[in-house]
C-alpha cells in the first residue's frame, strides 16, 4: 500500500483543474469524466431524495382506509411522478452514469472516455429531461391536469386523459437519448482505450457490467424513442391512428413496443450492481472471483437473453398460447445465467478470508434481498399462477425487492467502496454498519406483506383497499419510514463525510487488486500520473488454506 502523501506534488487532482470558467460553470462545461460522474451523483440525489418523499406520501395516504391526505386524483399524479422520476432519472442511469463514468476509463488504463464532449452533451440532455419533466409537474399543478397516465404511459389512455401528456413524453425522449449517447461512449471507451496488455478478459467484472448494458442502451433505446414519435404523432395530430382502436390503431402494439425497451431496461439497472457485487466479494473474500469467465458471459448472456423475454408483461393481453409459452420459456431461461452469478459469489466467499466492512455487509444484504426478489418472479414468468397474481401487489413487492433489494443498495455498496478513491475519505464505519441494518429491515418490512396482499387478491395502483388489507399496509407503511430514513441517513453520512471527514493517507485502505487503487486519491487530471503497466489480474489475491484464513 501506498502513502498518498508521497506523490502530493506530482499531480493535479481532478477537483483543481484551471480553466477559463470559473466556479459553477467550471463544473458544467467540464469534460473531465470524474466531474461529469460526479455531477450525476449531485443531480441524481437531489431526484432521489424528491421520488422517495412522493413515496412517502403515497404510503402515509394507504396507511388507513379511505381519503386521508390526498385525492384519488392527486395519488394518481403522485404514483405517475414517482416511477417517472425513480425509473428514468435514477434507476436507469444510475450506477453506470455515476461509478462508470468515474471508474470505467481508470479500470482500463485510459485517461478519459473516448468522446469526452458527448459525454458532456449526455449530461446535458440528463439535465434537459428532467427539467422538463419537472416543468409538466408545474404546468400540471397550474392547470389543474396533473399526469396520471402511470410510468408506462400506456395508450390510448395516455391520449385521452386531461392531462398534457406531451411534455413528460419529450422528457423521456431525451433521457434516453442521453442513455444512448452514454452506451456510446462506453461501448467505444472498452474496444478502443483498453491499456496496453489488457485482454478483454483481464478486465474487472464491472468493467464487463457496464460493457453489456452499453449494448442493451444503444439497442433497446431507440425502440422506446420510435414509440415516443409514435405516440407525440397520434397525440398531436387528429386522424393518425397508431394506438388508438377508436382510430383503427392497436393498443397491445404500444405494449410491444413499450416493453421491448422496459424489460432489456430491467438489466440495464441491474447488470452495472452485478458488476460492483464482484469487485466488492472478491476485496473483501480476498479471492479471485470463482469462474470469471463464465461470469463474464453470463454478463453477456442476460444482456442477450433479455431482449426476448418482454412479452411476460403481457400474459393477460390475449397472444396466442404459443407465444406465450415461448416468452415464459425465456423468461425462466434468463434465470440461468443470473443463478450462475449467485452461485459463483457464494462459491467466492467459501474458504476466503472476509472482512465485515460496511460495503460488504450491504453486499450479503443485497444476496439475500436480491435472492428473494429472483424468487418471486418465477410465478409470475408461470403461465397458470401469472394470471392470479397479475397487476397485483405481489408484482409491486416482486419488483421493489429487485430494485431496491438489488440496484439501490449495490449503489450505496459501491458508494461506500469507491468513496475513499473519490473523496479520499473514508465514512464512519460504525454509522455505516447500523444504516444497513435499518436498510435490510426497512425492505422486508415494507415489500414482503405486498407479497401476502397480492396472493389474497389486492390489485395495485388503487387509491383505497377493503378492511382485509390494512394490518398489511400499516406493516408496510411503518417499514417504509425505517427503509427511506437509513437512504437519507447514507446520503447526509456521504455529504457529512465529504465535508468534513477525516483525509486519508492511505491510497488503498481496501487492499483492492484493480487499477483504480493504484493511483493517487482523489485521482490525477488524466488519471495516471505514469502510463499504467499490466501487472496481474485485477483478482489475483493468494488463494487461503484454512489455516492461512484463520491466522
């Protein structure tokens, strides 16, 4: 390990680079990839923090029967705005957006992204869509025609409804547009800037991750920009009938379309967390990832199969029975190469030497969490027990234990991993242990009960429930305050941690193998104050007896 102290002088970080612009502006024309990372960390928390108190306000309101805090109306607008903010301007984006565009090209050996200025321009239209989709909140509120389409924007709804349905659409158009330009950016980065001696098979695992979510964001994206187009011409124009059965269109196609892009962006939220979940078991097992080949195909394989499982979604739409056997087929095949990823972690912490950090500990929470939300779709991928449980609150717990069982708390692991090489300060680890702790109950306290609802029959997105569903909803309401009060404990730790945290002396506290924990913390303007050299794997740790792990 090396002394941070020693190259003070031999570099300049990152957070001291002399432009023309000052201040504000010096961030926001930046071209720097850690700036631009970083700049998605801020914009992304402040979305966050917005899309959990609007859920928030949804689960005080089913706390008990009946109108309480808000309308049928204003819930319906709330519930559209919460998976418009979670799904397109957090979730999505997410991990590769703030840790891949910091720790990609440093994992590799290269000084920035291969197009720095449409990394930029990615951000920008970031910022773009969300302030539109801020902006038809407002118009909405000031008009009196508040969203409540849903996050799905399911037609002809969509077109018929009082609400200015365009503007939210817009929004969406260039979020994914941003999403592309970023895959981009990615995609060429891995082919073109690997370092010298660097195979693609020498690569971190999250490096892999974010590798193949780049193909799912430049194949699947623009499915769901045509559906936009299509939907913004049928909305803005009178006789054009796409989706429109009064106008001769077809509903189920916009179903087609919508979740050709929605499901393949399932795993673009998740791949990039399988990716951290890798790089964090194998420094804290100190051990080499069990099968790490097979684990990068089987990065590759969900990424493949995912595109061919979308129409799971729509059992109940009325295809054919062959269709949808074959879509439930693939739906159960794409479970493969996702229990070859559990079962190569826990393969890698057998006999290994582990240490109980706080990133660790979010990783065995999110094994468990994650697990669990695996599970519970498989009745769902099941033709027979799909029809029950469909647009039932199981489907709510089901995904909600993989969102926020699987992708938010691999964010907050790789947080919690990265920040030292970031910030070159460490979080309190004693604070860190027990927000995990409120982490893990706050998810099962308010996800599992909606498993129980959805089994007795509660259909989701309604705004009341019979007297039968209330001990469940209290349940999941009081979890709901331990789950959203431990995110916002991580968030003031990280901002308490940055301000004023402790300046670290040590370059590499975790002991990590890849690339990026070689180098100064916070990193150099161009990474590397020397040109990197190869010298081993990024997991080649020594391999423990007992005895050696004991000692």
């Amino acid at each position: 390990m090396s002394d941070n102290s020693v190259g003070t002088k031999q570099f300049v970080s990152f957070y001291d680079i002399k432009t023309k612009y000052n201040g504000l502006l010096s961030w926001l024309l930046t071209t720097d990839h850690k700036r631009i990372g970083l700049m998605y960390l801020v914009t992304m928390g402040v979305w966050f923090s917005i899309g959990l108190l609007i859920a928030l306000l949804m689960r005080l309101e089913m706390l008990s029967m009946g109108e309480t805090l808000i309308s049928a109306k204003h819930y319906n607008a709330a519930f559209t705005l919460h998976g418009v903010i979670m799904v397109f301007l957090f979730i999505i984006p997410g991990i590769p957006a703030v840790l891949g565009n910091f720790f990609l090209p440093i994992q590799i050996g290269a000084g920035d992204v291969s197009f720095p200025r449409i990394n930029l321009f990615s951000y920008h239209l970031y910022i773009l869509g969300g302030l539109l989709a801020l902006g038809s909140v407002i118009y909405g509120v000031f008009t009196d025609s508040l969203m409540d389409t849903g996050w799905t924007f399911y037609a002809p709804y969509s077109m018929q409804t009082g609400a200015k349905v365009a503007i939210p659409l817009l929004a969406a158009f260039f979020l994914g547009f941003s999403s592309i330009l970023t895959g981009i950016n990615f995609l060429t980065t891995v082919h073109r800037m690997r370092m010298k001696g660097m195979t693609m098979f020498k690569m971190p695992l999250f490096t892999w991750s974010l590798y193949s979510t780049a193909w799912i964001q430049v194949i699947a994206t623009p499915v769901v920009g045509i559906t936009i187009v299509l939907v913004l011409m049928e909305y803005l124009f009178d006789g054009i009938g796409i989706f429109d059965p009064s106008k001769g269109g077809d509903p189920v196609l916009f179903q087609h379309m919508f979740w050709i892009y929605s499901h393949p962006a399932v795993y673009v939220m998740v791949l990039p967390a399988f990716g951290v979940t890798s790089d964090i078991i194998s420094t804290f097992s100190r051990r080499e990832i069990f099968g790490y080949k097979v684990m990068a195909f089987s990065t590759l394989s969900i990424a493949g199969i995912g595109y061919m499982v979308w129409a799971h979604h729509m059992f109940t739409s009325g295809m054919s029975d062959t269709a949808r056997q074959a879509f439930s087929f693939f739906t159960y095949l794409v479970a493969v190469p996702t229990g070859v990823k559990i079962f190569n972690w826990v393969a890698t912490l057998w006999r290994g030497s582990i240490k109980l950090a706080p990133p660790m500990w979010m990783v065995l929470s999110f094994l468990f969490l994650f697990t669990i939300g695996g599970l519970t779709g498989m009745p769902l991928g099941a033709l027979s027990t799909d029809m029950h449980l469909h647009d039932t609150y199981y489907v709510v717990g089901h995904f909600h234990y993989v969102i926020l069982g699987g992708i938010v708390p691999m964010f907050i692991a790789g947080m919690l991993y990265w920040f030292p090489k970031m910030f070159n300060k460490m979080c309190n680890e004693k604070t860190s242990n027990y927000l995990v702790l409120l982490y893990f109950i706050g998810v099962n306290l308010t996800y599992f009960p909606m498993f129980i609802m959805g089994y007795m029959g509660m259909p989701r997105r309604y705004f009341d429930y019979l007297p039968e569903y209330q001990t469940y909803h209290i349940l999941a309401t009081v979890g709901s305050w331990i789950l959203i009060g431990s995110i916002f404990g991580f968030i003031a730790l990280f901002i308490y941690t940055v301000r004023k945290g402790k300046t670290l002396s040590d370059i590499n506290p975790w002991g990590s193998l890849t690339l990026e924990w070689t180098i100064p913390s916070p990193p150099p303007l161009l990474n590397f104050v020397e040109e990197p050299e190869l010298t081993h794997g990024p997991y080649d740790y020594p391999d423990y007896s007992d005895k050696e792990a004991k000692h």
